[in-house]
C-alpha cells in the first residue's frame, strides 16, 4: 500500500461536519430574527445551497450570489421577508462558530502528525467561516494551511487552484493524496492536477459521474493505511 507525505484534505463533510454546524447556525439566525424554525425548513435550505454550490463550482454564479440567492430563494419559499445578504452575513458568523467535526477527524489527524506527516485543508468554502472555524477547532494545531478558494482566485476542480497549492507545499505531487467528499470538487479536482485521489464515501453513495478516485473509504480511519 503507497505511503503519503501530505494530506490534501477538503474541509466540510471530510474533516467538518456541515450538516451539524448548518443546523446549529440556520437554527440559530431563525431564533433571533424571530422566525419559525423546523426540520423541513433545514433540509429545503440544505437541498438550495446544495444546488448553489453546484453551479458556483461549474463557474454558472459568483460566490457572492451563491451566498445571497441560497437565502433568497429560501426565504420566497417560505414566505419570509428580510434582507438576504445581511442575513447571510450573519449566518457566516454562527456558521464558524460551530465547529463540529466527522467521525475518526481527530484521531486521523493526531495519527498523521505523529508520524511526521503533513495536513492541508483545501476548500471551496468561504474565507470568514474557515478562519473562525481554523481557530476555535481542535484540529487547527494539526494543519500547516489553509487553501481557501475566495483567497486563492480560483476554485476546485479548476488546475489553476492546485498549482497555486502545489506552489506553497515544497513537496512532490508524488507524495500527496487528496481526501474529500465532493466527485466533481475534490476528486476530480485532484485529477486534473495530477495527483492520488480519496473519496470519502460515508453513506454508501453511487457513482454515476464517470470521475474515478483512485481509492474509496467509508471512514476517516481507514486513511490509516496510507500515512
């Protein structure tokens, strides 16, 4: 089984679990807006922003109407009227504060540095929520960086994000194994740039996409054969 050096490990639903830090925050910003919050409003809100995030990584929106039309649709939806970019702004806030983290995160972590490894986050998410979330998390001791893509310029898939990470990291491409969740982000990403590819595969899902990871797990723990 091949070694690795680096570990390039996307953000949410890799090491950090969305879904929890999503509730806690949408949860949140309804109580003090003082809106009615339910099971149903959460899940319709995590199937729009689903389908933003979509589109942003095929390059169809900016980053900035991802983060407003996510709301604005919602909000129509739900007959709930109130400013979108403002609430958005806010929900970025509650959102870095809540850092939850998947199962085996911590533990596979710890087990990398221990062996002299090195951990990267490499991210399509948003600068203002992985840097609250970097700091207030106890896995923030274990990474050498952060490679945010509303800092970097350019995005996963896209080559261009990779060289800019490759050029920060004096490594072999080699030595580097991409962890994510994400077929068209993370794993399709990394083979565009050239380098082994790990889909996190937690519940089991169906490839339909023709994008081919070079290894699959269920767990984060099973990354233990490769450091």
């Amino acid at each position: 089984m091949k070694k690795y050096d680096i570990f390039l490990f996307d953000a949410d639903d890799t090491l950090y679990d969305f879904n929890m830090s999503s509730v806690y925050a949408l949860k949140t910003m309804f109580e003090q807006c003082g809106f009615d919050y339910s099971d149903s409003v959460w899940t319709r809100y995590i199937e729009i922003n689903s389908q933003a995030w979509t589109c942003y990584e095929k390059g169809e929106i900016s980053i900035h109407e991802l983060q407003t039309t996510r709301f604005s649709r919602l909000f129509d939806e739900i007959g709930i009227s109130h400013d979108a970019d403002d609430f958005n702004k806010r929900y970025l806030y509650e959102l870095g504060s809540g850092s939850f983290l998947i199962e085996g995160a911590l533990e596979i972590c710890r087990k990398i540095i221990l062996e002299n490894k090195q951990i990267f986050i490499v991210t399509n998410g948003l600068i203002s929520t992985q840097d609250a979330r970097a700091k207030q998390s106890p896995l923030s001791e274990y990474i050498s960086g952060v490679f945010v893509s509303q800092a970097v310029g350019s995005k996963k898939p896209e080559a261009e994000y990779f060289e800019h990470v490759f050029s920060h990291i004096p490594a072999g491409k080699d030595k580097m194994l991409i962890v994510g969740d994400s077929l068209t982000a993370d794993i399709a990403g990394g083979n565009n740039a050239k380098i082994d590819t790990c889909w996190l595969n937690r519940h089991g899902a169906s490839n339909f996409t023709g994008i081919k990871p070079l290894y699959e797990i269920n767990t984060l723990r099973q990354l233990q054969k490769f450091i």
